[in-house]
C-alpha cells in the first residue's frame, strides 16, 4: 500500500492561472449579476405595492364614508319621527295613563294620525315593502317585510305602516336597547322577503324629558338593502376590470359576505370558515386597515385593503387582483430575466471554452486518481473480507429491495453457495420468504428514517425475534447498521446475524426451573396461613397487569412478577397460632404482617435474580412522600417497587385475611386515590384503575375476594 501511495505523493498538480482567473471573475460577475438583477426587482415589486396600497386605501375610504352617509341617513329618518312632537305629545299621555290607551285625548284621531305620518315617511324614505312582496293577493296574509313602527315603554306595538314585521326576535332585541336610551342597529338578515335586511331603532322621549333618560317609547324601521346601499361600493370612474369593493362581518366563526360580489353571487350567500389559510377577507376583518396579498373568495391572487365602518359590525374590503395590479411590474421581471439568461448562457459558453483549455491536464489527474484509488479499494476490500471472515457470526449488506451486495464466509455457508453467488439475490429467497420479509421491513423503516436524519448511530437498531416453535424453534439475534449510498450502490443496511436459540433455550429453562422453586415456597407460605391462599399468585397478577398498562420494559415485568410472588415469603416465621388465629388481631401480631415483607428479603438476600427483585421487596414499604421506613420518596423509589405496592395494597383490601372485611373493587381504588402523592405514585394507581375498567380487569378478577 506504501508503494501505491508514493506516485500521488510525486506527482505535482499543475494549476492553469489563467483559466483560473477567468473562472474566478466570471463567478464574481455571475453572482454580482444575480444580486443586483433580484435586489432591482424586489424594489420594483415594493414600490408598486405601495403605490397600489396608497390607491386602495384612497378608494375605501371614499366608499366607506358613503357607506357611512347611508347608514347616517336611515337613521337620520327614525330620529326625525322619534322627535316628532305630535308624536311625543301622544307618548307622554300613553305613559302617564301607564299604557292604558283610553287615558289618551282624542286616541283614535292621534293613532290615525300617527299611522298615516308613519306611512308617508316609509312611502318617501325607503322603509316599505320591495313592490314584489308589496303585490299581495286578496284574502291573503303575506309576513311582514319592511316599514316603520311606533312601541310603547313596553315593548308593545302601537302603531305601524304596512308590511312592517313583528316585535320579536332580534328586533325585540333592538327595541329593549333603544328603550334604554341607546341608538340600536338590527345588523343585515335575510328577512321574510329572502332579502337583505337592515333595522334602526331610537328612543322616544317625553316633551319634559332629559335625553339620555329611559326612554318612553322607541321608533323602529325595517328596510330591505337595494341599489341604493350597494351603489356606493362601486368607484365612480372605475376602469380595473378586477377591482371590486364589498362588505364582510364575522358571524361566530365564519366570515360572511354582506354585499353582492362580482361573480353574480347575492348577498348573505357565501361565506368562508375564519380559519380559511390566507383568505383576504378574514385578514381584513382581523386587521381592519391593514394591506396584504391573499386569496379572494373565488381563489385568485389579490392585493386587499379594508376599513372598518364607524358604529357598524361590517368591514368595507377593497382589492384588485394582483396579476392586474401588477402586470407591468411583472412584464419588467421577464425582460430583466431574459437578460439575465442570455449573460448566463456567455458566461457557459466562456467557461466551456476554459474547461476545454485545461480538460487534458485534468483527464490525466483523473485517470492517475482513479488508479491509485482503485488499488486502495481493492486492498481495502480484502482487509475487511479478512475481518469479517474471522467473524463467527454472518454479517452481510442488503439494498432497501432486500438484495445482497456483500457477505462474510459464516453467511455464505449458512446460506449453501458461495458469496459471489449471493450477491444480487433477494433475502426472501436465501433466508425465506418469512425471515426474508419480516427484516425487509425493518430494514426498510432504518432507511426511511436515515434518509431524513443522515445519522448512523441514531437509526441502527437491534432485534431479538424467534421463528417456529418447539423443535423447528429458531432466535436470532440482529444488529441493523444503515449505510450511506454512493454513485454507484444506493443506501443500503448492514447486518450482523447471530443464532442465540441455545442460548435461549437454557435460559427458558433456567426461567422455569426458578419458578418452580418459587411456586414450591409460595405452597410452604400458603400451607401454614391458610387464610391468605393465592395471595401471593394475586399480587403478581395485578403488579403484571399494571407493569403492562404502563409499558414498562420486560425486565421490570419479569421483576415485579417474581416480587410479587415473593413478598409474603417471611410469614412462615410468624407463628402458627397468629396465622391460624380468626378474630382481630393484637397491634404487636399486626406487625408481624406488616413487616413481614422485612423477613422475605432477609431470606432472599442471597439469592441471585435477573433483576432488582429483593430491591423491589425491601422498598416496597416506602412512602411516596418519604416517610418510609427507609426515607427514600418519589423517583428514589425503585419503579418495580412503586408498582408492587400499589398491588400489595390492592390485593390485601379485595382479598384480606379471615378476620377482616373484603372491599369491593370501586372502594379499593378509591381508598388508593386518596393515598396519590403521599404513599403511593400516581402512575401505578391510574394504570390499576384503567385495568379495571377498559382491559376487563374486573371481571377477570371478580373472584378475587372470595375465600377458598
């Protein structure tokens, strides 16, 4: 390799300086070119936004004002009658007879009066039926459509002109508002005619009275919204063929369009979700006077301004689509862009001439390149042939299509041919379609992951999984490396495949032989206390059950089973006479119970476990908050023994000794829910409950209680 190495080192790299620097400064302009191109074009785009919002905002201010102006005026009618002094005189003497109307002089002369004024304002001002609804056939009754109506202090009608509608509903509403002395709008609703309409309603106030006081009596008119409102959106001399100006409000959470829109649809009949991505009218309604570019409700590009209404729930937008607005900011771009590509393509075409002056020297650089690293590959790959040789386990590389591109010896004898021979072939038809496709999977989820995180120690992954039962019974081990593509192999995985089914096997053995030994001294505990039989084998259920609810590893399962089945181990120093006695126990043979979990470590300290077993029994007795015997508390508490109480403290109120009442199971977890946060973790108490109730714990467990 030494010998490989020494022509590199003695071969000068020859460096054309003139190619070089014609390289250099045409990079310099190129990139000059590209900044100023795009700096000049982003000024451009933001001076004519400017301009246009500066156009916009002139225009919505105009119509907004005469928005403003009718609104002004419908109410400047309902204000003329409720100062009306005919009309006043009337209210005052309704008011002192407390709404009796015979207490008014000449009452049906002042009424007649009243609903002809009432009828030839509406006839003059607008607050009468549309002629369609207006057309009513004989003997028919028609709902009340628009007009003018005078209520008392109460709320109730007294007189109106013809097709007025009733009090009720949001114009009942309107009329308690004004009773109180407050103007009120009946914002825009689609009324009994299908068509928009508008209400305005103000206090009437006795001659003597104070304005501002409680009002004797309102004035309210309904209208129907025509040409005459929706005319003055439109700009006198108007010539975008895109711009439009209409009126949105927020109803709950949608935005609701108030005003015909250019696309023929009527008012009241489109609206969009608030939370409708870059909708130009929600903007306008969340940031009234602002400017932006978004989307109008038929989907197009637009530049939108707004203004919001003095006095009114309603939002004036003006907008204009961008392709319009812009169109000659946009028609500059291309010619600059056009420029722009016709200097790239001289710039090519002088590096072109470059790259040829020096692509001779530079082929033979290559060439000398492509020799010295094809022998290095070579001796490499005959290195890391050698290592993986000597391996005793197979370890060989496979596509994301699952097809070998290397593999030690051990694999390809495993597999019966040779490892050239197993180069190209698929893993299901080597290992079998099973083998083949379960690490397929995983293989392809590594790569999938790889390809987003490039990083190799966090994706490698490793699987213990066994295949078959009994005497076909086949574990394997794997170890998953991703590894990164080149120009010629794609990204593909390397494993490394050890066979561990004896080593498995003897441990399932050793796993059943230790519990047996730990069932046989679970019977010698059961046969001198009688009284408590399969509380042991309870413990370990529940402490599994709960282990499993909060996804703990297999380890702490295993521990928590082999605890459970343990902790009562030290009652067979508690006397006879204690365990078979039936009535209440002394506080000294309490303590003989209590503590006797003490005992089982004291006789297991010596035996050697998988896991943190006598750990788990000796802590189990500590408190959450710390006072334990040993004063450990919250996260020094071993997890096992946090689990391990909570099913200890389960099983002894569900299946308690002779001589003390069994709990039903909704009494023993609210007995544990009140001890959360002082004896015992919370986790293991929530992970017990959710047992019970959704993994049909209870009914698995119902004989629990019950004594055998």
């Amino acid at each position: 390799m030494a010998e490989t190495a020494s022509p590199q080192e003695k071969t000068p790299r020859r460096i054309n300086k003139v190619a070089l620097g014609i390289g250099v400064g045409m990079v310099a302009v190129m990139a000059a070119a590209v900044f100023f191109t795009f700096h000049f074009v982003e000024q451009e785009r933001q001076r004519a936004l400017l301009e246009w919002q500066v156009r916009l905002g002139i225009v919505a201010d105009s119509r907004a004002a005469d928005v403003n102006e009718w609104v002004d005026a419908n109410f400047a009618v309902i204000r003329e009658l409720s100062e009306n002094a005919s009309l006043q005189i009337y209210m005052d003497e309704l008011a002192a007879s407390a709404g009796n109307k015979e207490g008014v002089t000449d009452e049906a002369a002042q009424a007649g009066y009243l609903r002809n004024l009432l009828v030839a304002t509406s006839e003059r001002s607008g607050f009468k039926p549309p002629k369609e609804a207006a057309e009513v056939n004989a003997n028919v009754e028609r709902a009340g459509v628009a007009g003018l109506g005078l209520v008392d202090a109460d709320g109730r009608p007294i007189v109106s002109s013809a097709g007025m509608p009733p009090i009720s509903g949001k114009i009942r509403t309107a009329v308690a508002n004004a009773l109180n002395g407050e103007p009120a709008l009946i914002d825009v609703f689609l009324g009994a005619s299908n068509l928009p309409t508008i209400g305005f309603a103000l206090p009437v106030y006795g001659i003597q009275s104070d304005q501002g006081a409680q009002g004797i009596g309102a004035v309210v008119g309904i209208r129907t919204i025509d040409n005459e409102l929706y005319d003055r959106l439109k700009q006198p001399g108007e010539e975008s063929k895109t711009a439009e100006t209409y009126l949105v409000r927020k109803t709950g959470a949608t935005v609701e369009y108030l005003s015909p829109l250019a696309d023929g649809t009527l008012p009241l009949k489109r609206s969009f979700a608030m939370e409708t991505p870059n909708l130009a009218s929600v903007y306008a309604i969340q940031q009234p006077g602002g400017f932006t570019i978004g989307m109008d409700y038929a989907g197009e590009e637009v530049l939108v301004t707004s203004r919001p209404l003095a006095d009114l729930p309603w939002v004036l937008v003006r907008k204009i689509n961008r392709a319009e607005a812009l169109s000659g900011t946009e028609t500059r771009l291309k010619t600059i862009l056009i420029v722009f590509v016709l200097i790239i393509i001289g710039v090519t075409v002088a590096i072109i001439a470059v790259w040829r002056h020096g692509s001779s020297i530079r082929a033979q650089e290559a060439a000398e390149k492509s020799r010295i690293a094809a022998e290095r590959f070579e001796n490499m790959t005959k290195f890391m042939n050698l290592v993986t040789n000597s391996q005793p386990t197979q370890i060989f590389a496979v596509t994301g299509d699952t097809k070998y591109t290397f593999a030690n010896e051990p694999a390809a004898r495993h597999a019966g041919i040779s490892a050239d021979d197993l180069r190209g072939k698929t893993m299901a038809s080597i290992m079998g379609p099973v083998k083949g496709g379960f690490y397929g999977k995983i293989n392809e989820a590594i790569l999938d992951s790889f390809s987003h995180s490039d990083d190799t120690e966090k994706e490698r992954q490793s699987h213990i999984h066994t295949f078959g039962e009994d005497d076909e019974l086949e574990v394997l081990k794997t170890d998953h490396i991703p590894l990164r593509g080149d120009r010629d192999y794609p990204p593909g995985i390397l494993m490394v495949m050890d066979d561990i089914t004896e080593y498995t096997m003897e441990r399932r053995k050793s796993d059943m032989m230790m519990r047996q030994l730990i069932n046989a001294l679970i019977s010698v505990v059961e046969r001198r206390d009688p009284y408590t039989t399969h509380q042991s084998a309870h413990i370990s259920e529940v402490a599994r059950a709960i282990a499993r609810e909060m996804e703990v590893s297999d380890d702490e399962v295993k521990t928590v089973d082999i605890a459970g089945s343990l902790i009562n181990l030290g009652r067979i120093f508690i006397p006879n006479d204690v365990l078979a006695k039936t009535g209440a126990l002394s506080e000294a043979e309490q303590a003989l119970f209590d503590n006797c979990f003490k005992d089982s470590v004291e006789l297991l300290k010596d035996v050697e476990f998988q896991g943190p077993v006598v750990d788990t029994i000796s802590q189990t007795g500590e408190f959450w908050d710390g006072s334990g015997p040993q004063g450990l508390k919250e996260e020094e508490i071993l997890h096992p023994a946090r689990i391990l109480n909570v099913a200890a403290a389960f099983i002894r109120l569900v299946n308690p000794r002779s001589n003390e009442t069994p709990v039903s199971f909704d009494v023993a977890v609210a007995q544990l829910m009140q001890q959360n946060g002082s004896r015992f973790d919370r986790r293991p108490v929530s992970a017990l409950i959710n047992y019970l109730d959704n993994r049909g714990g209870a009914e698995k467990w119902a004989d629990f209680g019950k004594k055998t």
